[in-house]
C-alpha cells in the first residue's frame, strides 16, 4: 500500500497535464490537440483515451486525434537550475482545515534537506483570530513571490526568481548580508549562525557549464549564508512531489502547476480554480504586492478537534514506527 501512494505521487506532474490539456481542448479543437503525454501512433487508431474538457467532464478521445511533438530540436539538453521550467507555474495550496500539528511535513523536509534544530524551513503556527474564535494550525513555507522583495534587495544576485515561479538560494553566492531576510515580510528564512551539523551530504544540484559558469542551488547549508524552503526543485526535475506534500498524513499541502489549474497532493487531483473559488482560498498578507504562490484554504467545516502541542506527531510518529 505504501509503495502505491508512492508511486501516485510521484507521478503527479503527468496526472496534473492530463487535466491541463482541458484547456487547450476548448482553443485548439481534438484534432490539432498536441501534448507530449499519451502519445500514440497512427497504428492504434481506435483506442481511446480520457480527458477533461474545460466544464470538467470526462470524455474519450481517439487516440489518434492525440499527436506527438517533438521539441528536442535546438533544445539545450542540460538542466539549468537558475531557469527552471518556462512552460510552468508552481504553486501550492494549503488546506487549513485538515491541519493537525502532526508535523510530518516539518520532519520530511528537515530529514531531506538535512535541516536541524530552528532552521527548519516549514513552520506551524498556532493561530487564533480572536479570543471568542477557534485555534487552528497553519503551516507557513517560503511563499514563492511573483514580485520577491528578497531577491530585489540581494546586492550578489544570490538569491533569484526563476521561470517557472520558484525562487531560490545560490550560497556559494550568499555573502551573508540578511538583507534578503529583512525584506522578506513572511519570515520565512533562516540564518545559518554557526556551521550545520549535516554529516555526508549526497544532495547537489548544479547548472553544469563551465567551472567559473555553474550555478548552484540545493547544496547543503553554509555556516553564514541563508536558507529557506525551495519547494524540492530536485523532487520537481524528477516529477515527484515536494516532501512536505507527499509526507503529509491528512493530505494538507496540494502542489501543482497554475498554467495546468491542476494540483495535488497525492491522493486527488484538483482543478485550482475551482478548488480556490469553492472554499474561498486566499494568499497570506496578500495586500502587500508580493504575489504569492502559496495559497490558504480558511479552516472551515474542520473534522476533528483542535489539539494543542504535539499530540498529533506524537500519535503520528508511534503509528509510524509501528507500521516499520
């Protein structure tokens, strides 16, 4: 049973352009669909495939009304860290509602990123509007901002926002000068003060060129630079989930691509804007301009009762150590 959610949810870059293609149904008509997925050849007229069209039905198509495009010509084959994808937006959704402090979004990413102690880069606040009102959890990441003040103050170029949303650290750029981390209105990054404690660190990726030209990001900590979430991008070249979304027991954290109006968090695959315009999503401190990409579902129709502490990972931590 674990090895299928894995497998679910690894794949869910291929399940979110299945979705997405709804949209180029309603501009392009089925027989100029393109796509780069279920490609089928001419001999297997006849079978169909499902898609979604842009009311969000099921229907079946001819696969050979599905036709592939080669766009390896010209293409430079090497993963360039600092472009990222151009053909792609991420964004992740966090359903307020289904938090339960269990943590195990906070412990896989420490575990993956090899974060230790304060520096994690998922933090769970207890959350109260008012003394009449009910607490609730809320899980706060980098917000990926369309308009990042961090990377507009980075006097090095350090830190930079790429194409496909995500906005990231080079430390091997990183002087350590914090201004990143005061123009930041979320808090969301960390300081490394003294040198991190991280053992043999296999994790590295590098945008390989020449070696005054490569370009890194995802290396291990740097005693004097900054850190914080990345959303996983060497999940993400692998078409994997983010770790926080995928550790997740109660399926909080859906992560897809706004391009596709597709997101998931493992288990089931959602159109974005129905899902934010249904429960009335929302971005943190949205008033400010940053244009996150993070966005919240409010903590409405919760199913369980509100635990303080640690309870939850507690509980989580002995069921998992059970199950191993």
């Amino acid at each position: 049973m674990e090895d299928s959610n894995k497998n679910q949810r690894r794949k869910f870059l291929n399940k979110g352009l299945k979705l997405g293609l709804a949209a180029t149904i309603g501009g392009l008509g089925l027989s100029k669909l393109v796509t780069k997925l279920n490609a089928k050849p001419e001999s297997q007229a006849g079978h169909t495939m499902e898609l979604m069209d842009t009311d969000g039905n099921i229907i079946q198509v001819d696969s050979s009304e599905v036709v592939e495009v080669d766009h390896s010509h010209g293409a430079e084959t090497t993963y360039k860290i600092r472009e990222g994808d151009p053909n792609r937006k991420y964004v992740m959704v966090v359903d307020l509602a289904k938090c339960k402090n269990a943590l195990a979004c906070q412990s896989a990413c420490n575990k993956h990123h090899y974060v230790t102690g304060d520096n994690a880069w998922v933090k769970v606040y207890k959350m109260q509007e008012t003394k009449d009102t009910s607490p609730y959890w809320m899980p706060v990441t980098c917000q990926h901002c369309d308009e990042p003040a961090c990377v507009t103050v980075c006097p090095v170029d350090a830190t930079f926002k790429r194409q496909d949303g995500l906005v990231l650290i080079d430390n091997e750029r990183c002087i350590g000068c914090r201004f990143c981390m005061a123009a930041c209105p979320y808090s969301t990054r960390v300081f490394n003060w003294s040198e991190p404690d991280q053992g043999e660190i296999k994790l590295e990726m590098e945008m390989h060129g020449t070696e005054s030209t490569a370009e890194h990001a995802g290396l291990p900590s740097v005693v004097g630079t900054v850190d914080k979430c990345d959303f996983c991008p060497h999940s993400i070249k692998n078409n994997e989930l983010p770790h926080c979304v995928s550790a997740c027991p109660n399926g909080v954290f859906y992560f897809g691509d706004k391009y596709e109006d597709t997101v998931t968090n493992g288990e089931e695959t959602l159109r974005l804007s129905k899902l934010l315009e249904d429960k009335s999503g929302y971005r943190f401190m949205e008033g400010l301009g940053t244009e996150p990409s993070v966005y919240y579902l409010p903590p409405v129709d919760r199913l369980v009762d509100f635990k303080d502490g640690l309870e939850d990972y507690n509980e989580y931590e002995s069921v998992k150590k059970s199950e191993e």
